[in-house]
C-alpha cells in the first residue's frame, strides 16, 4: 500500500509536466441540487485526463537502464497518452497496445506524441494480455495502467490538491473501472481526513470492481459501455485492497445517464467531457447517491477525450429526448403541393424544418401515397403537443420517430 510520502513524491516529479487543473463550483447544479458540487477538471489536463499524472510518475522512477529499454502500455486511450508524453518527455521508444475500436481522435493523440501503435482486440483486457505477451518478448518495461504502485501515487495528487483547496470538502465522487485513480485519491484524502467520503461511481456496462468491492471477491463482467475510459472486463486484487480499506460507497449509472451528464456539462458548464468523465455528476443527477447528508461535494471529472462522432449522436439524441427536435414520418397523397400544405402547417406554428426526405416507393405505404421524413427544431414539450394536434387537425398520418 502507498504512503503519502510516496504521494508528496510524485508531486514533485509531476511539477515538470503537470497542470494543476481547475476545482470550480458548479452553480447551477448546485443550485438545483441545494448542495455545493465542485468539479475537479482533470480533462483540462495535459493530455485531457487524469492518467498523466500516474504514467509520468512511473516512467519518471525508471532507471536509466530501464529507460533503455522502452517502455510499453496497453489502454484505450488516456493512459496511452499519459504514457506515450511520458516517453517523449524522456526520449524513450514507446509501443502502445490499443483495442481495436478505440476512438481515433485517442489513436490520433497518442501518434501526436511519438509513440507506435498496435491495435489488438476488442477490449482493453485483449489488448493488455497481449501487450504482456509482446514487452516479455522484446524486453520491455511494461507499464501498467493501474496495478502499480508509482501510477496508484500518481493518481493520489489529484487528492492532495483537493485536500489544499479552501473547501472543507465532506465527500469525493470518483469515476472507477480497474481502480487506480479511486486507490491513488482516496489514499490521500482519507490519510489526511478520515472523515471524508469515497464514492466510487462505475459504468453499469462495466460492474467487475463494484461487483468486488461488495462481494469482496475478484469478478469478471461483460463489458459495453459509452464510457470507454472505465470499461475493464476483469476487477484488481490490487486495487480492491485500497477500495475496502478507503472507499465508503460504491454505484454505478447507464449509458442513457452517463450521455445526459455529458450533454449537461456541455451546456451548463461549457466544458467537453468523455464517458467515464461524467459517471460523477451522472451519480448524482439521477439520484445514485444521497446527497442530503453533504454540504461540499467533490466530483473528478476524469477526462474529456470524447470522440466526436459519439459526442454529436449524444447530442442529437439529447435534442429529441429534451423536446427541441421533433422527428417525423407523415404520409401523404402524392399530388402537386401535397408537401407545401403540409410545411404550412409548421410554417404557421413556427416550426423550423432542418432535414426532409421523401419516399414514394416504400412497400410499406400504397400506391399513390408517399412517405415524408421530416425532423424539425422546436421549442419544447407544449410546443410539440400543438405540432401534433395541428397535425391531427388538418388529417395527416403521422409517426413520431425515437
């Protein structure tokens, strides 16, 4: 187990490199919440996460003989990162193992740095065997994302310098998947203030250390989650030691919350964060946690290297769900100016269409009629109901697409 010497010490080696990034109320959810919520903005790290912190710990600890001999991570993207700046920084030769569905905009980043890439499986725990497999052959010093005491430490900055804030904080949320960052910040914090709560937060497509912390027993989960970032199939022996010993509480969100998180921090608090980034303030939207026994929360916010594409389908669903975009298929007679009565009638509601598409020889309709695809902005739920009973009025069929 790390001390918080061996905390102070990484510390030092990160001021080379680091950024102390931002803990920043967050006022309107404090506000709605009526407790103050702080963001620790970890994806406005070097990098854009947190695992930079760990990876140039351990790599900054190498000997020099070591050094010589590269180095070799196996991630889905930040800690790949983390480690391929760790190596240019030292002017080491780094090999990266990645998933093969790994977002390219983290493919891209970790190339940014100089390190090689091999793709390799379909989750993380493929492609950190098979990196294994591959720093054993060729003599490498491997470089593990979580099960390792210099990155654990490293993680444990981030708690210290939420223990030096002014804040007298009464709970710290955290994200989870293989436990590092969780092991590093609670080990810190709860040195310094036993009576500070740990909450870890994990993907629910992504269970094996939360099903471990309550179990207290190594499991194994199937693994399909947006947030990429915590998506380990397989729990830590290692990092279970610190979460029973530190962790007070331990939940886990969905897909569908962890996208409305993400959709919020970019409207409200005008910051892009990734999956595994938003399970914190996800935790506490959709009432995973109870909250009312805190008055200062604490919630890391773990990275923001989202992939865009991903981002913009949260996005147009957040649109739908919110009711400022209406999508629709209307059938009508197929006859000259069918369609222009039909955008009269949104025309005449203020109802902006934005894409339109019009099919006549779907099987699904008979001949003579034709189909009309139509997704409108609109202004809200009262909004949409008088789009539907205009609609109704005038004697269309329609369908609401989800």
């Amino acid at each position: 187990m790390i001390k918080i010497e061996d905390i102070k010490s990484a510390q030092k080696n990160l001021s080379q490199i680091l950024i102390k990034t931002p803990l920043s109320l967050a006022p309107k959810l404090s506000k709605d919440l009526g407790v103050n919520i702080y963001l620790k903005k970890e994806n406005l790290q070097n990098t854009g996460s947190f695992k930079l912190r760990g990876a140039f710990n351990r790599v900054s600890n190498l000997t020099y003989k070591d050094k010589l001999k590269g180095i070799v991570a196996a991630s889905a993207g930040n800690h790949a990162q983390g480690v391929a700046l760790s190596g240019q920084y030292f002017s080491i030769p780094t090999t990266i193992i990645m998933p093969e569905n790994t977002p390219l905009t983290k493919i891209n980043g970790v190339k940014s740095y100089g390190a090689d890439v091999i793709l390799h499986g379909l989750y993380y725990d493929d492609a950190y065997k098979f990196a294994l497999e591959y720093s054993k052959k060729r003599g490498n010093i491997f470089i593990h994302p979580f099960e390792d005491k210099d990155v654990i430490a490293g993680q444990g900055t981030i708690g210290l310098e939420i223990l030096e804030s002014e804040t007298d904080f009464d709970a710290v949320i955290i994200p989870i998947g293989g436990g590092g960052l969780i092991s590093g910040v609670a080990s810190a914090i709860k040195s310094k203030n036993p009576n500070i709560k740990i909450i870890g937060v994990a993907s629910a497509g992504a269970t094996a250390l939360k099903q471990a912390f309550e179990t207290n027993k190594r499991c194994s989960s199937p693994v399909k989650t947006i947030a990429d970032g915590i998506a380990v199939r397989d729990s830590s022996e290692i990092t279970l030691k610190y979460m029973k010993k530190y962790v007070d509480e331990v939940v886990a969100v969905d897909d569908e919350e962890i996208a409305g998180a993400i959709l919020y921090l970019l409207e409200n608090q005008k910051i892009v964060v990734e999956g595994a980034g938003a399970v914190g303030i996800a935790s506490i939207m959709f009432n995973k946690i109870d909250i009312s026994k805190y008055k200062n929360i604490a919630v890391i916010v773990s990275g923001g290297n989202i992939d865009v594409t991903m981002l913009s389908v949260i996005i147009e669903k957040g649109l739908v769900k919110s009711d400022r975009k209406l999508k629709l298929m209307i059938t009508l007679i197929d006859k000259h100016g069918a369609l222009m009565e039909l955008t009269r009638v949104f025309d005449k509601l203020n109802a902006n269409i934005v894409q339109i598409d019009y099919d006549r020889t779907s099987i699904s309709i008979s001949y003579g009629d034709a189909n009309v695809l139509i997704d409108l902005e609109i202004k809200g739920g009262k909004h949409r109901t008088k789009i539907e009973k205009e609609l109704h009025l005038n004697g269309y069929k329609f369908h609401i697409l989800d």
